[in-house]
C-alpha cells in the first residue's frame, strides 16, 4: 500500500525530556491516524527534524521511497524554519502541513512555561508556513485537533489525492492513432504534459492492435465472453460482432501489460485492420480503471486515469463523458452527454445491454457496444485544457438526474445532467473559460478535491457551481 511519512519539527532548545516527548506524542499521533486511516494509506514517522541535516535525511528518504506518496509536516515545538530550507528543497511530492496539537484542551489549572514551550504549534506552525510561502512549495494546510472527524477526514482526502498524483507521475498514454483531424481543444504541447504531471504520450499504430487481436485464440475470446454474459444482457443476435470486440479487448489488455501503459486513446479516423470502433471493448476496459480518451485526446485520457485513481474507495462512478445535446425546456434545461459509444460501464444505473447498431461516421461495421441509463445524485464536470503557457482545470457542479423520458432509438449509454448554478450561468461560464466538450464526469468526487489537486500540482482552475454569479462572468471570463 501507498504510504505518507510523517515528520515531525522541534529543535534542541528545550532540552532531551521535551524531544522524547515530542517523538512520544508524534508517535502516538500517527498510530491513531493509521487506525483510522489504514484502509487508505499508511502513515510511517520519521525522526523529528532538529537540525538542516536531519531535515535532509527525512526528506530524502521520502524522495527515494517508491511507495511514499506524500508527506505529513507538524511543527510540535518552535522549530526555526531555516534548518527547513535544504531539506525542503528535495521535496517534490505532496505536502500537507497539519496544524494542530498533541492536546486538545488548554490545562488552565496546571499549564506553566515547559508545557507552553513544549506545545506551540500556534508559534512554530508559523514559521514554517513563512518558509513553505517563502520557498512557494505548493502545499495543503489542515488545520484543527487531530482526532476530530473534519481533521482526520481531511487527511484523508489529502492521501487519496496524493495517491492520484503519485499515480499521476506513472501515467503512460499509448496513443493508437493521432488527434482527430482539426479538432484543437484535444490537442496540445504532449511534452509539456510530461514535464508538468509525469504523463508520457506514447504513439503507437492501431494495426499493432489489430495484429495482437488476430493472434488472439478462441478460447481467450471465450473467457472474455464469458465476463461479458455475466456482467451484461446480451440483446444482440449478432454474436460475432461481440466477439470481435472481446478480441480487441484481450488484444487492448496484452498490450497494455506488456508495455506497462495506464490508459490509451484510439481514433475513429485511424482503424486500420480493425472492422469495428472499439466500444465495448473500451467502456469494460474504463470501467476496470483504464483510462480512455477518444479521438487522441491524451489529456482526458490521463486525466480520467489519475481522477479514477482519487476516487478509488469512494461510492459513487467516475469517467470520461462527452458533451452532446440540450432540452432546452425553459427553467428546466438539462444537458445529454455520452459519446458514439465509449461511455465508461461504471456510470450504468441499470443492467446494461450488449447491442450491435451501425455508427453513422468511420465507415466500418456495425460497432457491438453497451447501452445504459446513467446514474443520479450530486456530481462534477472536470475538464483540463492546454493554453499554451500554462494548464487550466475547469470544474463545474452538477446534478446527474434521470433521464425523463425514454430515448428508445437512442441506441448509445448515456447521462443525463443540470448545470448550476443554472443553465445560463453554468453553462456560459464553462464557455467562457475554455471547457472542452470531452471531460471526466465523478460523482464519487467534490470541488473540494479538484481544488486539492489543483493547488498541490500548481494549475489554474475556474470552479462553477452555486457560488458563480452573472457577474463572475464578466470579472473572470471576459
Ligand atoms: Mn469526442
């Protein structure tokens, strides 16, 4: 499992008694958060820094440890942020400062100038929020007594998104194919993904594929029929065309073990050697946690990757959407996303049913592909666009509702959403900041995490949601 050490501050002023009880209480500190915390993360303490050499001890062995995805910060005592600096300068992984305190309670009949000098998170947390400022290491600060539900559960938010950033850094895209042809929001500097969030792009041809799903045997494609009859309703007399596409998804799943990709893009412009788009073979793939991103978009690709990844453990479905149509009913508009057919198995409210239909672009055979109604409740809507000399992430609320009438000759899964704050509003401002059409819709995750992630990989970010006003429009967008 990922782990985040923790490391404690203080420094040799106090004298011999006040360091092991400062080592005593992180020590104690660390094993109830492991307690409440070990489903998601170990927590490991490190020796408390007392001195710039030791600081760089710690810090390097964060660096050097694989399975470290973080690190917790807490100043018990006065600690002089200069012996932080060196150390610091090392670090480039998550950073949480908790600021808080061994005790909950002020001992206003026994307190005296030991316990005040030993307790000072109120002094010392300060000055090491000078140095992280001062040094600007993107960080989170939770403040507040370390057993209350809104620390701990803060903690854990942070954890859950170190893990996505650390997963984040292993993130290799295979690309069948290139960036459909014209389309600009999908595009962009792929180097620059690499050196801001760890995401190699990688190309290879889709007739690699189509190769690997040649080679593949009757009895591999079996199994995989297998898993198909028992997740879905086959509703189609055209097995064959299913079968092909279990071919393509064992050919999918060979090649990403071998070469150790996270996610991959295809491209109905570029198919060569394959008779159908891959739809079902992708969307049962998404839905294991491979990210996926049509039409060559890596971004969404990788980013689906990494926000699957945050959302791991949590209820609630996460993946790539598109934007498509409006029932533009006035009061009462709604948004339709979905896509021609790789809509990620996890948003399907209902049993979904494997059906074969023609696809009216790409000029191939008919696609065998899933088809459901999505789920409901609170959401959002993450996109992540490239403007040349910076990244921004655009996340919007919204609320994922049934759809109100059936779509009977609608033969594609689809969602169903509202904007907030309203449809005018909502939906102008993701306009105005430049919001893809192709996003990673999760109901298992808030702003709140995006803002996380945001601050701790250093990228701009435009929210809307209740809270964005007509006039926001015209101070932020315009
Ligand atoms: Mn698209």
């Amino acid at each position: 499992m990922e782990k985040l050490y923790f490391i404690p501050g203080s420094q040799d002023l106090y004298g011999e008694e006040c360091l092991q009880q400062v080592a005593a209480d992180c020590a104690e500190m660390v094993a109830f958060l492991n307690e409440k915390l070990g489903d998601t993360i170990t927590i490991e303490l490190l020796p408390t820094v007392e001195t710039s050499k030791n600081c760089v001890e710690d810090m390097k062995k964060v660096m050097t440890d694989d399975d470290c995805v973080g690190v917790i910060t807490w100043m018990h005592t006065f600690s002089p942020a200069k012996m932080w600096i060196k150390g610091l300068q090392l670090l480039n992984k998550p950073l949480l400062h908790l600021h808080t305190q061994a005790n909950e309670k002020l001992p206003y009949d026994e307190i005296d100038m030991d316990f005040m000098n030993l307790n000072q998170a109120a002094h010392g947390d300060r000055e090491y929020g000078f140095i992280l400022a001062k040094l600007n290491i993107p960080h989170e600060v939770v403040a507040g007594f370390y057993k209350h539900d809104n620390v701990v559960a803060k903690i854990r938010q942070f954890a859950q998104v170190a893990k996505a950033i650390g997963l984040s850094k292993r993130v290799r895209i295979a690309t069948f194919g290139n960036n459909m042809r014209d389309v600009a929001v999908t595009d962009g500097n792929r180097l620059e993904c690499e050196i801001k969030y760890g995401w190699e792009v990688k190309y290879w041809g889709i007739g690699l594929i189509a190769k690997i799903a040649a080679e593949t045997t009757e009895e591999e494609v079996d199994a995989k029929m297998a898993e198909y009859n028992e997740k879905y309703t086959m509703a189609t007399d055209n097995i064959d065309a299913v079968r092909e596409q279990a071919r393509y998804e064992v050919a999918f799943e060979k090649f990403i073990a071998k070469n150790e990709v996270t996610c991959f893009t295809d491209t109905f412009q570029d198919l060569f050697g394959l008779n159908q788009l891959p739809g079902i073979a992708a969307q049962n793939l998404m839905a294991k946690g491979i990210g996926f991103g049509p039409e060559g978009d890596y971004k969404i690709s990788a980013l689906s990757t990494v926000l699957m990844k945050m959302a791991e453990g949590r209820d609630g479905a996460t993946g790539f959407i598109e934007d498509y149509t409006y029932d533009l009913t006035e009061g009462q508009e709604l948004e339709l996303a979905s896509h021609m057919l790789e809509v990620p198995a996890s948003f399907a409210a209902n049993k979904p049913e494997i059906q074969v239909h023609p696809l009216g672009i790409g000029g191939k055979a008919d696609p065998a592909r899933l088809v459901f109604d999505g789920v409901t409740g609170d959401g959002i809507q993450v996109t992540l666009i490239d403007l040349g000399d910076h990244f921004r992430i655009i996340c919007a609320d919204i609320e994922l509702v049934a759809q109100p009438k059936p779509m009977p000759k609608l033969p594609v899964a689809r969602i169903m959403y509202r904007h907030k704050p309203n449809f005018a509003i909502g939906t102008a401002a993701w306009c105005y900041a430049g919001g893809a059409h192709h996003s990673v819709v999760s109901t298992a995750l808030n702003r709140s995490d995006i803002e996380m992630f945001a601050r701790l990989t250093g990228t701009e970010l435009i929210t809307i949601g209740d809270d964005t006003t007509e006039a926001d429009l015209r101070k932020f967008y315009m």
